[in-house]
C-alpha cells in the first residue's frame, strides 16, 4: 500500500490536478453564463441552482432508491443466509424443548 507520505503526496497531486481542471472547465462556463444571452440559459441556472432549494433528505432519499434500481439484486443478497443449509430430520418434535428452530433445538437435552 505503500508509505504514508508517499499516499499524501499522491493525494496532493490528484487535488491539485482535479482543482486546476476544473478551474479550467468552469470559469469559461460560469463567465459565458452570465456575459452572453443565448437560448436555454434560464434552464441551465435553474437546473445549476436546483440542489440550493432542494433539502437534504429528499436527496438522501432518491440516491438511495437510485442505488437500489441500478442494483436490484441487493435487496436478494441481503436477505441470503450465510450458513449452510441442513436437512430437516423427519423425527417428531419433543414437547419438552421450546425452541422451534431445527438448528437451536439441537442444544436441548432431548431435541
């Protein structure tokens, strides 16, 4: 994984790099907006300003829903037990044991 001042100067380089890229992106984006009139510009600052007005928990919400369509075998995979299946014996029950689970019975005397 290497050492940690090697990992922070990576770090410090990937910012570096992603600040001066997008400087380089946005402000020709953001002076074009607001010097020049063209057709459209009234939806791209209102599509820029929307998460503003937006709260937080709707935002939560739909990143969340937007998660689990894009990966509808989550929900299956969460619900899969991680232990391994057992046979069901087809000896009676014992009145004497209360639990119900095949696998806890077994701690019981006469389960």
């Amino acid at each position: 994984f290497g050492s940690f001042t090697n990992n922070l100067l990576t770090s410090l380089q990937v910012s570096g790099l992603a600040i001066a890229l997008n400087l380089l992106i946005t402000l020709p984006a953001a002076y074009s907006l607001v010097r020049y009139e063209f057709p459209g510009k009234g939806i791209i600052l209102s599509a820029l300003t929307l998460p503003l007005y937006t709260p937080a928990p709707v935002l939560g919400i739909s990143l969340v829903l937007a998660y689990n369509l894009m990966r509808p075998s989550f929900a299956l995979h969460k619900k899969k037990s991680h232990f391994p299946t057992t046979a069901r014996s087809n000896k009676p029950r014992s009145r004497k044991c209360p639990i119900s689970s095949p696998r806890q019975r077994r701690f019981c005397a006469n389960g």
